[in-house]
C-alpha cells in the first residue's frame, strides 16, 4: 500500500487540523506525536510497551543507523521495521540536524557532507541521493530529504544561501526516490526570515513531496521568535498535505503547533526527562527526586492510565529514581511517553469536536503548579552534545 493522508476536518476558529496518514504499516491520525527511536529503539521501552502507549508512529534516524549497526545489516534482517520488531510505521529523519550538530567534524559542499563520525572519527560522505538510498533500505515509511539547517542566529545572506542549497538538495532527492510505496518530504528552511520562509515553501512546492516539514526552528532561538516564525510559515503550507514541525518539543509547544495547522511532531523531551526524572503530569511538571515526595502515596498523576500510575506510587517512584534501580527509567519512561500520547488523543478529540481553542486555553492555564523551571526548547539539548544520541 503507498502512502496517503487525508484531512478530515478543520478546526472553525483556529488552524487545526484532524488527519488520516495511511502507509504500508497502517493508519496514523493526525495530529500525532512520534517518539524518538534513534537507534531502531525508543530507550527503554518494548515495541509492546509502545503500542500499550498509543504510539502509532515513530522516528529512527538514518545518520545513526548508518553508522551502527550499518543501513545494510539491517537490509539483511529485511528492514528496519523487521530488525526492531516494530509493525507499525516509522519516519526517518535524513540524519541533517544530525551532521550540522557536528560542528568543526563535518564540512558542506555542493554535492554532500563530508563529515567524521562521532563514534570512531571515522571518515564518510553523504549526498542527497544516499540519504535516500539508505532510507529505501531502511524500509521507512516516510523519509526526509537531506537539508542544510540553518543556525541561530544567521544573518540573512547566510540564511538564504543555505535555503538555496536545501532546495537543490531537495530536488535531487525528489529525483533519485525509487520506491512506490514510501513517502517523501520537503524540508523548510529560510532562519528566522519571513519573506525566505515563504520563498521556501514555495520552491519546495514547486518540486513537488507527499509531506512538508518545518525544519531549522528551536535551534537556539528565544522561544517567542520560534513561535512568530511558525505562524509566518505553517499557513503557508499546502493544504492537502501532511504537516510535520521537526524536533518540538514541550507540551505547550505542541499545542501551540497544533493552533497553527501542524498534524506531526517529535522530540526526545520525554523519553530523556523521565530518565533524569522530570515528570510531565496534567498539573505541570513533577521532579521526582524532591524530598516532598518520600512519603506521598499519592500516584503521579491520577488522571493518567498509564502502567506507571495505575500501580505505583511517587514514593515509590522516587526510591527507585533516588537508588538508581532501572526500573526508575522504564516506570518513568512509560508515564512520559503515554502523557505525550494521551495528549494527542485529547487534542484530536477537541479539533474533532470543534473545541480546540477552549482545550487550548484550559491546557495553558492548568499547568501552574509546577516542580521545575523552564524546560529546553526542543532540540535545543543535542545542539550541547553534538550528535546526541537521546542519552542520559
């Protein structure tokens, strides 16, 4: 089965949108969060544990992946989907915001990268045409062009310089993709600028993807310049296509992507703050370790139904976190992920019952009661540690 989405519906006072992505691994509704399984795994979780969750969907990466364990060891195991025991359907990032975390160890040309491996230095070089040609192989269900992501802050030379070759790029993608039955996006880029973000779209429209993605946000930039650029360009998008906002990021971010027309989000916030134990309930944040929770027998979250809340207490949560058990890093992985999931599922059902903008204002308005400071902007944390692979 080829790759198709269908919007259903449109939110009557907001930009929000209700999907149906089919692929060859299933149907996805949209708006969807993806967690993060960089290395063929979503840390700390089961494939079982996942669906458990309600993940329809989930990312793999290809920079990763191709380094270890390598794109055709896993072609021999028949596939990414095989090889990880994951029926289900996967997107794979090109492995771009990947080598640009890089720094001094890669260096951009017309034709590729060139870079050195975080793990070993070794040496390799990769094009448009291979980001694709690993991906095919990797059996994902949609892939990402390879695109050059634009720093912050960049004045607006650099920036449209960069754009200008993520459209080239772009176009080589679209014209080495061989298979039917994968979907294809374009990435967005353009900074902060307005006037390129929309110069970009429409280029990329121009060539012609089954999906759009806005790439190069929550790169370092304040959060509110994030936001006004988000607004500028997700209108602009086509209509008829899947709308996917790379690398964001906070609860509040995502409903704030939802507002403004984006259907798929990921980002390694949950997965990696439940295993340095900071807790996503729907009263704000919880930092498990605090000494106020050494004899709360209360569960984490008593509206959740995740495994983590239905049987276990913040007592206990906090013993297994404080002695460094394991289990601390699955429990609290489990929470975070069905949060994450759990809030999709209350977003489709507000854009699907024409109430968005109420669920909006409710949600911003009931996480004021909260254990931590701000949170990182999204990616904002693997910019830190180049080439992060969602660890500790």
């Amino acid at each position: 089965m080829s790759y198709r989405f269908e919007l259903l519906k449109t939110d009557p006072k907001t930009r929000a949108r209700l999907g149906l992505m089919t692929t060859a691994h299933g149907e996805v509704r949209t708006p969807v969060f993806m967690p993060v399984g960089t290395q063929g795994t979503v840390k700390a979780l089961t494939p079982e544990m996942l669906k458990e969750a309600g993940a329809e969907i989930i990312l793999g990466n290809t920079y990763h992946l191709t380094l270890r364990p390598g794109h055709d060891l896993i072609r021999e195991h028949g596939g990414l989907h095989r090889f990880m025991h994951w029926d289900r359907s996967i997107l794979t990032d090109s492995g771009g915001f990947q080598i640009f975390s890089l720094g001094p160890l890669r260096r951009i040309t017309e034709e590729g990268v060139h870079f050195q491996s975080h793990i070993d230095g070794s040496r390799h070089f990769l094009t448009p045409e291979k980001a694709v040609e690993i991906q095919e192989t990797l059996g994902s269900d949609i892939m990402m062009c390879l695109d050059d992501c634009t720093p912050y802050p960049a004045d607006r030379g650099y920036a449209e310089k960069s754009m200008a070759l993520t459209h080239r790029w772009a176009k080589r993608c679209r014209e080495a993709k061989r298979s039917e039955s994968q979907a294809l996006f374009g990435i967005v880029q353009g900074g902060v600028h307005r006037d390129l973000r929309q110069a970009s779209v429409e280029a990329l429209a121009a060539i012609g993807f089954d999906g759009y993605a806005v790439g190069g946000l929550s790169v370092g930039e304040p959060k509110e310049l994030m936001m006004e650029t988000l607004e500028a360009t997700a209108p602009l998008l086509p209509t008829g296509q899947a709308r996917y906002l790379m690398g964001v990021g906070t609860p509040e971010d995502i409903v704030e992507g939802v507002h403004h027309g984006i259907d798929l989000f990921d980002c390694v916030m949950p997965t990696r703050c439940a295993r340095n134990g900071l807790l996503f309930t729907n009263r704000g944040k919880v930092v498990i370790r605090n000494a106020r929770y050494r004899t709360d027998q209360a569960p984490l979250d008593e509206t959740c139904d995740c495994y983590t809340c239905r049987n276990f207490s913040r007592a206990y949560l906090r013993h297994l976190f404080i002695a460094r058990e394991i289990l601390a890093l699955l429990l609290n992985t489990i929470h975070n992920v069905r949060f994450y999931l759990a809030l999709m599922e209350r977003i489709r059902t507000a854009v699907a019952g024409g109430t968005f903008e109420a669920f909006r204002r409710s949600f911003r308005g009931g996480h004021a009661e909260d254990d931590a400071g701000p949170l990182p902007d999204g990616r904002a944390g693997e910019i830190v540690k180049p080439c992060e692979e969602d660890e500790p």
